[in-house]
C-alpha cells in the first residue's frame, strides 16, 4: 500500500522547464520545488502607476546580502520608480536592467535550471507576471571567515595570511600576489547535488597546455552528487589510486600557490574549504617550504639537507633497531652492545615486538591530541607520552632504547613541511619493521628499494614524480635538495613548463649582452 505522505507530496516540475509567464505559477513551483522551506523569501510588490507591473523578489535568507536587496533593488524600485513609461510587457526587463537597477552583476534568466542556481548561490531573481524571463542581480552576503593565519603551516617569515572557505576571497588573495592579465580563471560546478564551484587557476603563456586539458578533462570525469570538500577532488584526479604517495599537492597559504603558478602548475580552488591543490606535485615539493626562498640560501640549503635526512630517519630507523637488535649484533661497538643487551634482559618481547607495541601506543596518542578539543589535546598527548614511556620502561614492557628510538622517529616525522608525505611514512614504517624482523637488514634494503622504485615509477598529471632525480636534470637540481642563489634560479622546472621555461627574460638578455 502507497504510503499516504507521498501521495500527498506535489512532484515538482523538471528544474530544466523554462520560466511560465504567470507569476502566481512560478512562485508555487519554487515553493514546491524547495519544499516549502522557511528561508525561501519571496516579496511581491507592484511598480508604476499608470501601467502597474507585479514582480516578486525571490532570494536565500542567510545567502543573500539584505542591505544590498533592500539599498539597491528594493527602494530603487519602491521609492525612486514613480511611473513606468508605456513600454511593452515584454521589454519591461530590460528597462530595469538598463535604467533602474544599481547592481553591478545582472543578468536574465529563462529557465529554472538558472534560476535555482541564481538563488542557491545566493543571488536575488526578480520574476515578472506575464513575462517569461527573469533577472538575476548579485547580492551574495554570506558570512564568511576572516583571513587569518595558515592553522596546518606554521609562517616563520613571509606573508601571515591563508585561504578561507570563499572561492572568491582565495582566488582575490592569488591576484593580489601575481598582477597579470595572464592569470586566467576556469570555473566548473561539480556535484549534482551540491553544485560546487570549482575553479583552475594558471598563468597563460607560462603553464603547459597539456596539463591544462589534462586537468579540465579529469574534471569533466567526475561523477557525483557532492563534493564537501578539495579531497574529494583530489581522489577523483589521482595518478595511482593505490599509491600511499600524494600525487596532489595541497596548500592553505596563498604565498605558496603563487609560486607553485609561477613554476607553470595549476591551481584547483573548491569553494567550501580553505585548502589548494596544485597539480602535477613532484615529490621535491612535500620537502620545500616557502620559507626557503625568503632566507639565504646556505641555511635553506641545509635545513632541505636535515629535512631529506629526517625523512630517512623517521622511515628507517625502528626497522634498521629490530634488524640490528635481532641479526646483526656484531654491527654496534661492545659497549653499546653490552647497554642495549642490559636494557633488554628484562623485556619479555622480541625486538620487533617491542618496536610494534611503542609505535602503535605513540601514534594512538598521537590520534588522540588531534582529536581532542585544542585547549588540552597537546598537553594529554605530551604528558600520556612522558607518563606512558616511563611506566613501560619502569614495568620492563619495552627498553629505554626503544623509547629514543620512538621519541626520534617521531620527531623527524615533524619536519615534513607537508602534512600528506608525513602520514605515508607513518605507515611505510610497520610494513619495513616486519621485513627487518624476518630478513635482517637484507630486509630493510629491499622494502626500501621497492619504495624508490615505487617513486620513480609514479606520475603526477605526465611528469615523473622523481623529477628530478629521475630522470636526472642537471639544470633543476639548483632547486631539489640544496637551493642556489636567487640570481641563479632563471629557469623553471623543464618537465613542468616546456614552453616558457625561462624567468625573467630581460633581465636573461641584459646579462648576455655584458
């Protein structure tokens, strides 16, 4: 038997019908289309004197500005709209496009597919009795959030201010840092549901246009009723799918992104969320801050050199303790041999174990910080992993070794100025800890050359991910590990850009002419 409720329930029409020329018709359709909701307000007045018009306002409650409606639409036609002079029915739009309305942003409206996605973006449609056709003018006033500074990228020198959830607010923040009339802008809505805006932002003249058809063609993909968020995105654009490596570089700080446009990448904007995707993402990049480039060049140098080591440290070093620990003892001086051997004689767990249990302990603590409210989450983390680390050497469950051990490797997962890599080495590290507890350090040699020819054969968007390491370009290397002087960076990376890998021509020119 039907259920009663949706016998009672009015189908809407096809949100792809055009307008009807009674007003009375299309307000009830809007009304039942949304559901009746109460934010949904509809204002029908009359204009004019001699010839009356009935219009209706239509807008958002909550998405439409209403000091904007009420200053620039409703009193220019309530106050300062005495008489309508004797025009035809059907040109009656156009006469308030052209003389009335003080909004900048109008345009006309023929169909409900435009006129829902007016309103849910916030704008105000202006619907005519007797008129097929309707006016859209822009009053979007949604609270937003203030620009303040990157929550995930700690800014030790440069600019202190990152993205917010405002499609329009973060792609003003890039055109205030790269003034070009090359700057160009593409805006898809994606999600059947939650019609998304998502723009692709790159500098013309400088980025590869294959890139750019590769990205708007991994777009135009994408098939689903709502993106909540740019990881949504960055899922759906992915190289490799089952690649624990980010292929998709992500960013909040609009300092970077621009430099990442003047590299010759693109930029993926989702209104909704403050974070930026950049493709294609080498791997050198989740080790480059923007810090780099604003200090002189010897200490980035080698603070890049400390943090390529820190990765190493924090993949390697629980595994390389539990191979050395278990099969290559002859490997440590005596004395050490002999400390590590004293520790251990009263820890009832292998080596590997040991390793397991302190690397799960730390990261469940670890979890737990993130996850409790910000006041007291890095105290209970720092305190649970003092407390903790103590009571197990005390009690004999793991060595005081192990805890150094723990306590470095997650420290050197600290230094990874990108979030996304720090996590895929938190994870690589249980796969090579069981290799070293079965084959040694032959074990840890092989997981770690799988993970290297992993790398190199990955892609982000046609350019190898190792690039460039592999393949080796000389000519890039002045910005991989070490970084070069300023007035040596005259070149882009040569697998991005092909077709203007050069910066700065004249002054390229000027220093060939002397």
């Amino acid at each position: 038997m039907p259920n009663s409720e949706n016998n009672n329930t009015s189908q809407p029409i096809s949100t792809k019908s055009p307008l009807f020329t009674s007003l009375l018709e299309n307000i009830q359709t809007v009304k039942t289309t949304l559901g009746n909701s109460d934010d949904i307000i509809v204002r029908e007045i009359t204009i004019g004197k001699t010839v009356k018009q009935t219009i209706a306002l239509i807008y958002i409650d909550g998405l439409s500005d209403t000091t904007a409606i009420t200053d620039f639409i409703m009193e220019t036609l309530m106050l300062e709209l005495d008489d309508i002079p004797e025009i035809q029915i059907g040109t009656i739009n156009q006469y308030l496009k052209e003389n009335c309305l003080t909004i900048c942003d109008v345009k006309d409206i023929s169909n409900f597919t435009t006129f829902y996605s007016s309103v849910l973006n916030g704008e105000t449609v202006i619907l005519f009795d007797g008129l097929a056709t309707g006016i859209s003018a822009s009053t979007k006033g949604a609270k937003d959030r203030a620009i303040a500074e990157p929550s995930t990228e700690s800014v030790i020198r440069g600019p202190r201010e990152a993205f917010t959830e405002t499609l329009r607010t973060n792609t003003a923040l890039i055109r205030r840092k790269i003034k070009s009339p090359n700057l160009w802008i593409k805006t898809k809505i994606i999600g059947e549901v939650t019609q998304t805006d998502v723009s692709i932002m790159y500098i013309n003249g400088i980025v590869n246009d294959k890139i750019v058809e590769e990205v708007l063609s991994r777009l135009d993909r994408i098939d689903i009723d709502g993106i909540l968020e740019s990881g949504y995105i960055e899922d759906f654009i992915q190289d490799s799918k089952f690649s624990m490596f980010p292929t998709v570089y992500n960013s909040e700080r609009p300092d970077v992104i621009a430099g990442e446009l003047l590299e010759g990448k693109v930029a993926i904007l989702v209104d909704g969320t403050p974070f930026v995707l950049i493709v294609p993402a080498l791997f050198t990049s989740f080790l480059q801050s923007a810090e780099d480039y604003y200090q002189h060049w010897i200490i980035s140098s080698l603070i890049r050199l400390l943090r390529f080591f820190g990765i190493s440290l924090a993949l390697v070093a629980p595994s390389l303790y539990v191979a050395i620990t278990t099969f290559h003892q002859e490997m440590l001086p005596t004395p050490m041999l002999i400390s590590i051997a004293s520790q251990r004689e009263g820890v009832p767990f292998p080596a590997v174990v040991e390793a397991l249990i302190m690397e799960i302990a730390f990261e469940i603590l670890r979890e737990a910080g993130l996850r409790m409210p910000r006041t007291i989450g890095p105290a209970v983390s720092i305190v649970g992993t003092l407390v903790i680390g103590q009571a197990a050497v005390e009690a004999g469950i793991v060595s005081a070794v192990m805890v150094i051990i723990v306590a470095l490797t997650a420290i050197c997962s600290f230094l990874f100025p990108a979030y996304g890599l720090s996590n895929t080495v938190r994870v690589l590290r249980f796969p090579l800890m069981i290799l070293a507890a079965m084959f040694g350090l032959f074990g840890v040699m092989f997981g770690v050359m799988i993970i290297i020819l992993h790398l190199c054969s990955l892609r982000s968007f046609g350019v190898p991910y190792m690039s460039p390491f592999g393949p080796l370009i000389l000519k890039d290397q002045k910005d991989a590990m070490v970084l070069f002087p300023r007035s040596s960076l005259l070149t882009r990376p040569r697998l991005v850009s092909k077709t203007n890998t050069t910066r700065g021509q004249k002054f390229v020119a000027h220093k060939k002419r002397n």
